[in-house]
C-alpha cells in the first residue's frame, strides 16, 4: 500500500469517525435537554445579602409552589423549570441578573426582586425585552407598567384602614421614622395625609441610612417629642435593631406603641419577641390566619423546609407563582409574555390569606389585610381583618384627579 493510499484510507476513517461524533453530541443534545419541553421561570430574589433574612424564604415556598403545579401535572402539560439567580440584594446586579435571565436563559417570565431600588432597576431590562415580571412584595404604589404584574400590597389597601384605626384606639399623636429611600419615604407620605384626614398630628419625622444600627439619638428624639404612636417604616436589618434598643431602654407598648406595615414573623425572631410584643402591625397574612389554605400550606411548607417562621413576603412569593401558572395555562402560547399577561386580568385565587384577584386593569391584586399584635411566642394575635380592598396604586382619596395610565 503506497502512502498516498494510507492518507486516502486515514482521511475517510477520521471523516467517518467526526461524523459519528456529531450524530452521538446530536443524540446526547436531544436526550439531554428533555428540560426544553418545559416552560422556564426566573427567579430573581437574594440568598445572600443584606434583605437576604426574608428574600431566602420566598425563594422556598417559590419553588415549592413550582414543585406543587408541576405534580399536578404542570402547566398545559409542560413542567416549570425554575432558574434562580442571586443578586445579593445589589440593584445594579439585579439588572444583570433579569439581562441574563431574560436574554440568555430565555425565561417566560421573572418572579422577583424586594426593594424599589432593584424593581426599578429591573423594569427597563423587562420592557425593554417585552418580557413579564411578577413582583410580589410591598411596595409605594404610584407606578405602572405594562410587563409587570404587582402581586402585593400597595399603600392604599393597608394605610386606609389602619391609620384611622390607630387614631380611633391608639392616639392622636404620630413620630414617623424610615430609612431613607424611596419606599418608606413615600409611604410615610401617604400615611401623613390619611393622618391629617383622620384628625392627627404629626410630631416628628426622621429618616436613617439603609443598614444603619445605632439608634439612641433618635430614640432620645422620640422621647422628647413624647408621641402617642411611632410609625415606623424603617426596614430589613435595621428594623429588628430599632425594635430591639426601644425596648432596651424600658419603653412600653402602653408608654409609645410602635405601629408598623413592615415587621413578619423572621423580624419577631430576629429582634426577640419580647422587644415585638404588643406593638401593632398591618400585614396582607400573618401566619396565624385561620383558613383551611393555610394550614395546609404550613403543613406542606414545615415538611419540606422544617420549622420555621413563615411571612407575608413569601405567602405572595408562593401565589404568585399560582398565578403565574394559572395566566399560562390561559394564554394560548405560555411563553408569549403579553398573552401571559393578558391573562392575568381577573385572576382569582384562594390563597392562604383568603381569597384574592388581580385586577382586571391596573395589573396590581386585591388581598385581604389584617392587624396583628405581636405576642411572646414569636407570632402575631389578629385583631382585626379588612378585605378583600381593591387596589390603587394611586389612591383615590390622595389623588382624586390623577390620570389612570392604563386607561391612557
């Protein structure tokens, strides 16, 4: 056999053997991605970080709510994939984050984010990709958007109804304390003019820096100002530590109550529930509602995750993947973002909260709230529930002549 033969015979056989390397990663492609026949979902929230303490348990019952459809048979016969990413609480990698997500991963919608800060970061990347985003967190209200479905509260549905309640039984005389961005701002605002509405007065205003732990100055302010009631709107860490040091220096329930729409459960725990005990809170769940929805979710949540303290956030995290599933099971395309969203209007759900219903126009939810007491165990005894309160994120009662954008 000459050499030009041996080179002919070796050509062909390292031909033959590339092609049939191709036709394997062919086969091993096809028989790897049985996921593709799924419909992908992102989930956009933070395991590390510093609002991590209530983020990571909304990526739980998030994913055990995935887990939940997809036994029963998933969504027009097709599994929901999820595809975490963390963003460690960061805005800026929140956008980075829903890029990726959005661009590469090619998810049909994004569930997530908890500040305003990294919302508002998100939606350019969302809209700009005629992409969906389910926010399920309490929020300022006065914002719209076409690609985003905002399934938790608003200021409308809790500052209503618990502003005239702390006048009538708890006092006239409001300090409002936050930390200083835009969420807590705006929402002492709102609660300022329902004050004013309501026959009140405000006696104080003081805002610290997100993260800021130190609080014996302005808890020195309050005392001076000698207040009925401190609103409170400050947040994440922050929240425990001003709980936590009011009660150290011997103020009681019965010398200033502390009202707030922020406090859960994981904050009770983290502050000592003794500092949390007797203070007022306004939340849309808390987990000693009395429904058979959300024992079952309890039960479903502590054999899957142990005992654990369970909020509101993560309560909406879990119904809104429902809803979510639910808007792509009557979209004729699940993946098509503005069928999905389409879809969305006039959804209703028995969560565990109650019965609740995304509006049929201004893409926010109608939820159920209730006033909550903090007690030693670590929960909150509820003494009062209002709902279902229709959404509006630009409260009627503030705003009597604001144009409505979705009916633009």
């Amino acid at each position: 056999m000459n050499k030009a033969t041996m080179h002919k015979r070796m050509f062909r056989l390292i031909a033959l053997l590339a092609a049939a390397m191709l036709v394997l990663a062919a086969c091993g492609k096809s028989s790897g991605s049985k996921g593709e026949d799924g419909i992908k979902v992102g989930i956009l929230l933070s395991s590390s970080g510093p609002t991590a303490i209530i983020e990571a348990g909304m990526i739980k019952t998030a994913l055990m709510a995935i887990e939940e459809i997809n036994e029963k048979g998933g969504v027009k016969g097709k599994k929901l994939i999820p595809i975490q990413e963390d963003y460690a609480g960061d805005p800026s990698m929140a956008a980075t984050k829903a890029k990726k997500l959005v661009m590469e991963d090619k998810v049909a919608a994004v569930l997530g984010t908890f500040t305003s800060a990294s919302r508002q970061a998100v939606i350019p990347i969302i809209e700009q990709n005629n992409s969906l985003l389910v926010y399920p967190n309490l929020y300022e209200g006065e914002e719209y958007s076409e690609h985003v479905i905002y399934t938790g509260p608003i200021p409308n549905q809790g500052l209503e109804k618990f502003i005239p309640w702390l006048v009538e039984n708890k006092g006239k005389k409001f300090f409002f304390v936050g930390s200083d961005y835009v969420f807590p701002i705006v929402m002492n605002k709102q609660a300022k003019a329902l004050l004013g509405l309501s026959g009140g007065e405000g006696v104080g205003e003081e805002y610290v820096p997100f993260g800021h732990m130190e609080f014996a100055s302005l808890i020195n302010k309050i005392k001076e100002a000698k207040p009925d009631i401190v609103f409170s709107t400050i947040v994440a860490e922050s929240e425990s530590a001003f709980f936590k040091q009011f009660h150290d220096y011997g103020i009681t329930p019965d010398d200033i109550l502390i009202a707030s729409p922020i406090p859960t459960e994981n904050d009770l725990a983290a502050m000592g529930p003794e500092a949390g005990a007797g203070h007022v809170v306004i939340q849309a769940y808390f987990q000693s509602v009395d429904t058979p929805e959300n024992k079952a979710f309890l039960e479903k949540f502590e054999r899957k995750y142990g005992k654990e303290p369970v909020n509101t956030q993560m309560e909406a995290a879990y119904y809104s993947i429902y809803l979510l599933a639910a808007a792509m099971e009557k979209a004729q395309d699940p993946t098509n973002a503005k069928q999905v969203i389409d879809a969305f209007a006039g959804l209703e759900f028995q969560a565990p909260s109650g019965w609740i219903k995304v509006d049929e126009e201004n893409h926010h939810t109608h939820l159920n709230y209730y006033i909550g007491v903090g007690n030693l165990e670590g929960q909150f005894d509820i003494i009062d529930k209002y709902g279902p309160i229709a959404p509006e994120p630009w409260s009627k009662l503030l705003y009597p002549d604001h144009e409505e954008p979705w009916k633009k």
